[in-house]
C-alpha cells in the first residue's frame, strides 16, 4: 500500500471519533465495573448496616442506580456528539471529501481489501449503535428493551475493531508504511524513504 497524507478534515474526524469514542468505552467499563449497580448496592448496604440503618436490596440498587446516573449522563452526551461526527463524515462524501473506499475495486492486494470491509463494517456497525442509542432515549417504550439488548452488544464489535485497527496500524508502521502514526497525527506528507 503506497503511503499518503492525511488532510486536516481526516485527521479532524478521525481524532473526534477516536476521542470521543475512548470515553464512550470509559463510561461502559466504569458502569460494568466500579459503578455496577449491584456491587455499588452492596457497598451501600454494608454501610447502612454498620450504621444500623434498615435499608431492602430493592432500595441499596435504586440509590446504586442513582449514584451512577451523572456518569451515565457523560454516556449519553457522548453518544449525541460521537451522532453529529457520524452525520458529518457520512456526508463528507457529498461534498468530495473523505470518500468511502469499495473493497470491490480492482487492483486492491488482499490486505488492502479487507482493511476497506472492516472499515465499511465498522461504519454501519457504528450507524446501528448510534441508531439503538437514540431510539433507547426517545424510541416507542415497547422498543425499549429489544432495542437495548441490541445496543449492549455495541461493545463487541467496537472492541474487535480497536484490535484490529491498532494492530494493523502498528505493524503498518512497523513494516510497509512507517511514520503512519506520524502522519495521522501531523498530517505531512511522507518522505521518499517511506514510499
């Protein structure tokens, strides 16, 4: 794969999704960590009990619930600006910029082949995730929890794409195209040593 530089609304988009989409993945550890609502409840009540206060399982879960809300809160904010970059990049393309690469063209080696479909799955693996969250917040009530079930498995999908995408960027940097991280980062131009 030839090297090539990245222009400023590449490098832009990229970093916002990679950044945003960082503590997005934050929120989800935290909530399935620390702030589990069962675990914060057992704190809870291991206070209360030392306190000599009488406090049901129903209620430590209900208080754990509303410890965590403010950081669920970030989740949701998150998840509306990690939208608004989606709708970008997807209309980039309209106006010439950032356009989608097709697996399908000619000419590609395998591993280009496959970087261009996981970058194709990973955007409407990303548009169904962004879609599960808005209808989680404002979708029909009986959708609710189909809805939800599919969005928990976001999780997955996002954390095989960080392997894949990290993996491959290192040992693209570390074999056919060094100073890749650079030039993500900088935007300037290979040398002509690293074409």
């Amino acid at each position: 794969m030839q090297a090539r530089p990245f222009d400023r609304t590449f490098r832009l988009i990229h970093w916002l999704l990679a950044i945003l989409m960082f503590l997005l993945l934050v929120t989800i550890f935290l909530r399935l960590t620390w702030l589990e609502k069962y675990s914060v409840a057992e704190i809870i009540n291991a206070y209360a009990a030392d306190q000599q206060i009488e406090i049901n399982q129903d209620q430590a879960v209900t208080l754990a619930k509303k410890i965590r809300k403010p950081m669920w809160q970030w989740h949701i904010w998150l998840g509306y600006a990690i939208t608004a970059v989606y709708v970008l990049r997807m209309l980039l393309p309209l106006f010439g910029k950032m356009r989608f690469a097709s697996p399908k063209q000619p000419g590609l080696d395998v591993k280009t082949r496959f970087q261009y479909f996981v970058y194709l799955v990973f955007y409407v693996l990303l548009g169904a995730s962004l879609t599960t969250g808005l209808l989680i917040e404002f979708g029909p009530d009986a959708w609710h929890e189909t809805v939800e079930e599919i969005h928990v498995l976001s999780i997955y999908y996002f954390l095989t794409y960080m392997v894949l995408h990290l993996g491959g960027v290192f040992l693209a940097e570390l074999t056919s195209l060094p100073g890749l991280i650079s030039r993500i980062i900088s935007g300037d131009h290979p040398t002509k040593s690293s074409e």
